[in-house]
C-alpha cells in the first residue's frame, strides 16, 4: 500500500483543504466552544498536515513508521493541552477524525470514473487516519492519568500539613483514610519537620480519619517508629470511643501514649518538655 495520494492531495490545494477541515472539527465541537483559539486551531492542522505530508514522502504507510514520528510527537502535544484544557476524548479525537471528510470530497474529485482506485484509496487513507486517530485517544488518556496523578500528588500534600504548635512540638493533623501511598508522604513531611525545627513531641491527630483497621494502625505504628528513630515521641489524639472500641476487638496496640482530644495531647507535650499553661487574670477593659 502506498499513500503517494495523500501527497498528491495535500499538495494540490492545501489551504482549501485546511479551511474545510478547520471548518468540520469547530462544527464537531472540537474547539472546545472556544478554549482552543482559532489561531491556534490552524496552526496545529497546519502542523499536522506538514508532518503528515513529510512522513507520506519517506515512504511511510503506517502510523507507527518512523517517517511518521514527529506526526506522532505533534499529535502528544496537541492531546496534552486539550487534555490540561478540560477537552472529553470525543473532542480531542475530532482534531484528527474530522480530516477524512475532506479527504474524501477530494479523493472523489479525483476518482470521477475509477471505482477501484477511489475505494483503494480511500481504504489507505481511511487505515492511516483511524490509526492516527486512536493514537490521539491513547495520548489523551496518558495525558489525563498524568494530570489526575499529579493532582492526588497535591492534594495529598495539602492534607498532611505538619504545624509548628510550640517550640519542639508538632502537630500532625490527619484527614480522609491512610493508606501505603499517603502514609509514605505523611512520613516524609513529618521527618522532615522534626529535622527542621528540632522537635522532640510530635502529636499525630487522627480525628479526621473515619476509621482505624489493622492497616491503618500498621501505618501509624510506621510513622512513629520512624519518628523515634528521629528522636522525637509522639502522642496520638482524637481517639473517639468508636475507635478505641474498634483498636481493642482488633487487638491493635500502638504503644504510644494517646488522648482524646488535640487539647489533651498538647497539655500532655506541655508536660513532657516540662511548662505548663498559667491562667492570667484578665486585664481591667477600662484601666
């Protein structure tokens, strides 16, 4: 199989071929309503049509010849900015599946008597583009796992805040389930607290957690192990009566010192490091 008509068609009248295509991917919804700008619509099926037309030339026939390599690369790019852009596959896809309409409108024009030559081509341009096509879908998927991940990366970050609550004593906060892959970053962040402010308390408040199982008790037992070899203890606050209950049918000691509240853990640190908290009177409003 050959694809010299493609060459052929692109060459002949390319801005034609553009300004129809361009036309059928906004029609299709593929702009986006308007996120991608048409400036830029054009050039990247401008690109597209140059880098297909290079690949054509060096005798390629299949999307994952190497002729077609920077087609492939364009067509990543393209993928990853609709996807950081909101775009559903569907959309994406019609960047390059709106290209065979033309094609063909073009393909007829040449064909106006051969029938065998007109389905032989198009069957060669219709194998290159749905392979082209689902090539998009693919990046788009792996640009939108991508995103996806690096937005759980984040937001585990941002729910393992570790606070400064007094000199040498920290505060760990805990939010949502703990499982393998947070428990790691919970570490990493209070390690590295303990290391930068010299603390020797660390309280991990696990009232956010909506359950304590033997798992999520293995990960805590981690953390604190790990902070001990850090040289700081710690205390566990926020064990409600549901947990405890729970902690004991499951058999789960923490061997650490625990309480009730984040008040009661930070009174405990208090005396641990050896202050305490004096009520002061309060001074007269009008004096």
């Amino acid at each position: 199989m050959t694809l010299n008509i493609v060459e052929r068609l692109i060459q002949t009248d390319m801005d034609a071929l553009l300004g129809r295509w361009r036309d059928l991917i906004v029609a299709a919804g593929g702009a986006g309503g308007g996120r991608i700008k048409d400036s830029e619509l054009q050039t990247q099926c401008r690109e597209f049509l140059t880098v297909l037309l290079t690949g054509v030339r060096t005798g390629a026939t299949k999307f994952s010849d190497s002729g077609f390599a920077s087609a492939r690369v364009l067509l990543d790019e393209v993928s990853k900015s609709r996807a950081a852009l909101g775009f559903n596959p569907r959309e994406t896809a019609t960047f390059v599946f709106s290209l065979k309409e033309p094609l063909f409108e073009r393909l007829q024009a040449e064909h106006t008597s051969d029938m065998s030559a007109f389905a032989a081509d198009c069957w060669a341009v219709t194998e290159l583009i749905d392979q082209f096509g689902l090539y998009t879908v693919e990046a788009y998927q792996r640009s939108r796992e991508d995103v996806v991940r690096r937005q759980r990366d984040e937001i585990a970050e941002l729910s393992t805040p570790v606070v400064k609550l007094w000199d040498g004593i920290l505060a760990l906060p805990l939010i949502g389930t703990l499982d393998s892959s947070r428990t790691q970053v919970v570490m990493e962040n209070l390690l590295q607290a303990i290391v930068e402010q010299n603390a020797e308390l660390a309280i991990i408040d696990i009232t956010g957690v909506p359950t304590v199982d033997t798992l999520v008790a293995q990960h805590l037992l981690k953390t604190i192990a790990a902070a001990r070899l850090m040289g700081a203890d710690c205390i566990v606050s926020g064990i409600r009566p549901q947990i405890a209950q729970t902690m004991v049918h499951l058999g789960v000691e923490l061997d650490v010192i625990s309480k009730a509240t984040l008040a009661d853990a930070l009174k405990q640190a208090f005396q641990r490091t050896g202050r305490q908290v004096v009520r002061r009177p309060r001074p007269d409003a009008k004096g």
